[in-house]
C-alpha cells in the first residue's frame, strides 16, 4: 500500500539491506551512540524486529568522552559472502574505517578489522567473480582491499562521481544485476535536495555511464510528506522483485518544516526499464499502536536502549536493585558529554513516555535528548519535581512542583500542532507528574521545533530515557506507548 509511514520509524538513517534465503538483514547508522549499529530482521520487507548491535562491546567502539554529537559511527554497509556477514562502517571519531564479521547477524560480531589505508566515510563492500573485495566510498573512490587483514591491494582510484554539478557524492553501493554492474549514490547534501543517482558499468571498477533519468528518486521541490530522501540500497525479493530502502524525514509545522525523529527507514519498489531502475511511490509501513513496556528484570538491557559514548556497569546497571534500572551521576547534567543517560529512539509523532523513578539518593529524571545543547527534560530530587529546558545557552527550569517523598511517575506527552501561520512549530512536548491518584499534573508545554535537526543541526535524531544528575537513582520500569 502506498503511503507515508517508515518501515522503520525513528532516527534510523543511512540503512543498509541484504538478504540471505527467505532472510533481510539490515543495518543503519547510530552516531555517537553506544552500543553501535542497530541490526533488523525482517520477512517482508515491512515489519522490522531489532536483533542486536553489531558494535555492542567496548572493546570493538571507542567513542571517547571527546566525541561530539552526530560524530561517531557513520554509514555502515552489510553484506553476505562466503557463508558469513561483513559489516564495514566509519568511526569518524576515532578509528576511521573497519569491518566486523559473524555467522549469526544477532552476534556476536568480531572485534574490528582496522583498514588505515582507506580514506573517506560511507564505505561499500563488493565482491566480483574472481574473489576480490572492492571497497567503495564517498567521493567516489575505490580500494581493492582484503577484508580479512584491512590491507589495501594497490591505490585509491577515482570513478563515477554523480551528476555534474551536484554536492556531496556519497553512499556508495555496488550491485551486479546481469550483465552489469550498478553503483547507486546519494547526491545533493542530506537536506532537502538529497537524491539518489545511478549508473552502470562492465566490471565493478567501470567504465560507468549515468542513467540517462538521473536522479532515480529525490523529493526535492516537491509538497511530498516525506523530505530528503537519499542514501538508498537495493534488494532483490526471493520472487524475483526488486526493492530499495532509503532514508527520509517527515518535516512538521510551518516554514521551513521541522523535522524530529531523524532520519528514517522507508521502502519503494524498484521496476526495471531499458536496463535501469524505476523506483515507485514509497510503500507504507506497519503502524503499530501497541505501547512497550521494560520492567528491567532482566540482567542484560533490550538492544534498543542506546547512550551517549558509552555504558559502563558502574554507571548503569540492572544488577544492583533486582527489578530496578540503577543509574550513578557522573556529570552533572545532561549537558554534560560524560551525562549518564540511557533512551531509546522516539518513533511516533504522538507519543507518551512515562518512568517510575526513586529519586531518594539522588537527582534524575525522563529526558527527551536530541544533543548535550537541546534537550527537555522533567527531573526529580528530594521533595521536588522541575522541568528544564535546554536550548543552546538557555538553560531555565521553566517550572518547578513540590512533591511527597517516595518514588513517582514523570511523564512526557509528545502531540503534533495544527499549523496556525508559517511560524508555527511541528509539535509540542507536555512534561509533568503522576499524582499518587493517578491525576497528571502538567508543569510545562513546550515547542518542539527547538528539539529538531533544523534547530540544533547534526545527523540524529530525538531520544526518550532516563538519566542521573546527582548521586543514585533508580527506575522501575519505563513505558513508551503511541498515541495516534
């Protein structure tokens, strides 16, 4: 069914697909979040479950303290070959290019292959008939590497770099269908004139002619519900059909659009004509409206709860307080790189998220991040609640509500507004307290334009979770549920 909702909804850009019998897999990027690169399963193409992280150790994700946000783990691409999977991608904070490999996408995945000598983010992973690996990336640039040892096999070598004229020639990925070999890119920055090129050559290194149709798909200059689309992959179905993901966003609001999820995951069929792709109207994905919800019981977190740079134990356990999720301050807010925090992804433009917090020894709370200069978040401490809301320099308690001793229910309602003029932001953040009856008790509605990509810059995307100011706290559950 044609429509406008991602297969996988929330900041989940850059995605890359491959399909192994009956089987997709499918890998995005995840910046400077830790652990590293979200894996998917999925049978249709269109319900997505997470499987794991494929950098999900310390030791195989350094990202330092220093690291900003949106630096980290760029673009990764996943491929299949020889009875195991390969997963190159770009730490653009530390160790530049690397491939991990596993038997099993769900993990575990190798320690990194470092390849020093490959220069340039976005890198692609192809093999042709004779067994060599070609490395391609944003630029466009190709390295005949081993993949096993991260050597290079001779110098980088320029090829076909997108329409002329146009920015940013990136994500590269090579296919062989039939007689050809297609190298598709994303051109035109990742704003509103992102687009998606393709060309075609003999052999993997080309000779490579330009589809004559360039771009194959874009959405820029259009009144389409979904922007920016680019940064494609293409699929092959068991029946013989053809698909491509890609990422887009949903812009809210008035001018110029804001969007706040990140960037996400969408589907389009793929027909072919004249030996060239024909990519259709985007395909609509599930649109659940069952809530999810973690008690922590168990000794491990769920894959899709994510922090800045990193996690260890001694800050973020399940092991300390049986059923509880404990956090110990190291920061002391959220604006601080070093911040205690874990979240997982908002994926719904109408949401609630709620926490059961004990805040006795200690100050914490429900955070909605998008990067250590904006976020909202309503926090508890001995005897109070407040709301905070950090925009750049800005930094006011916009709200404060005395509370009894004890642990409590803080909550963030995430609705959409209606467009009243051009200036109108694409949603609006209610932040407050369960009363003990039950009774929401509101203390701030704040505009969400302030929380988004166009405001605060970046590549991300908006994160609901719980963290720790000062001290201990501890969460007993957290509950996510759509609203729409």
């Amino acid at each position: 069914m044609v429509g406008n909702q991602p297969v996988i909804p929330g900041f989940h850009p850059d995605p890359s697909v491959c399909r192994v019998g009956d089987d997709y897999y499918l890998a995005c990027s995840s910046f400077e979040y830790f652990p590293g690169i979200p894996l998917f399963h999925s049978r249709d193409l269109l319900h997505w479950t997470q499987i794991g992280n494929a950098l999900d150790r310390p030791g195989q994700l350094r990202l330092p303290p220093d690291t900003l946000s949106s630096g980290g783990l760029y673009a990764p691409t996943l491929r299949h070959h020889d009875g195991r999977f390969w997963l190159i991608v770009t730490n653009v904070s530390t160790d530049g290019n690397l491939i991990v490999t596993a038997t099993d996408p769900a993990g575990p995945w190798s320690d990194p292959v470092l390849l020093p000598d490959v220069h340039g983010i976005d890198p692609d992973l192809a093999w042709d008939d004779d067994g060599t690996c070609w490395c391609t990336v944003a630029g466009v640039r190709q390295y005949r590497i081993d993949p096993t040892t991260g050597e290079t096999l001779g110098p980088a070598r320029a090829v076909w770099s997108g329409s002329p004229g146009a920015q940013a020639p990136e994500a590269p990925h090579l296919h062989r269908v039939g007689d050809h070999w297609y190298l598709l890119i994303a051109e035109g920055g990742t704003e509103r004139g992102h687009s998606v090129a393709i060309a075609r050559g003999p052999a993997p290194d080309g000779p490579f002619e330009p589809c004559p149709d360039n771009p194959v798909l874009t959405h820029r200059g259009t009144h389409h519900p979904i922007q920016n689309t680019g940064h494609a992959d293409l699929v092959q179905a068991p029946d013989g059909t053809w698909w491509m993901v890609f990422l887009g966003v949903r812009p809210g609001g008035g001018t110029p659009g804001w969007h706040v999820l990140g960037r996400e995951t969408f589907l389009a069929p793929v027909t072919w004509a004249d030996g060239w792709p024909v990519v259709g109207e985007p395909v609509s994905g599930p649109h659940p409206t069952d809530g999810q919800r973690d008690d922590f019981d168990d000794a491990a977190l769920a894959p899709q709860w994510i922090s800045p740079r990193e996690r260890p134990a001694a800050h973020c356990t399940t092991g300390e307080r049986p059923g509880w999720l404990t956090l110990h301050a190291r920061g002391t807010s959220l604006d601080a790189p070093d911040a205690v925090f874990t979240g997982r992804r908002q994926q719904h433009l109408t949401c609630r998220a709620r926490t059961l917090i004990d805040p006795a020894q200690g100050r914490g709370g429900l955070a909605v991040r998008l990067d250590e200069q904006h976020h909202y978040a309503v926090e508890a401490g001995p005897g109070e609640v407040r709301v905070r809301a950090r925009v750049g320099s800005l930094d006011p308690v916009v709200a404060t509500h005395p509370v009894p001793p004890g642990p409590l229910v803080l909550r963030v309602d995430i609705t959409p507004t209606k467009p009243l003029d051009s200036r109108t932001g694409p949603d609006t953040l209610t932040l407050g307290v369960e009363e003990p009856d039950g009774t929401f008790t509101e203390l701030a509605s704040l505009d969400g334009r302030y929380l988004s990509t166009e405001v605060a810059g970046g590549f991300t995307g908006r994160v609901l979770g719980m963290y720790a100011a000062e001290g201990t706290v501890h969460f007993d559950w957290f509950a996510y549920e759509p609203l729409e």
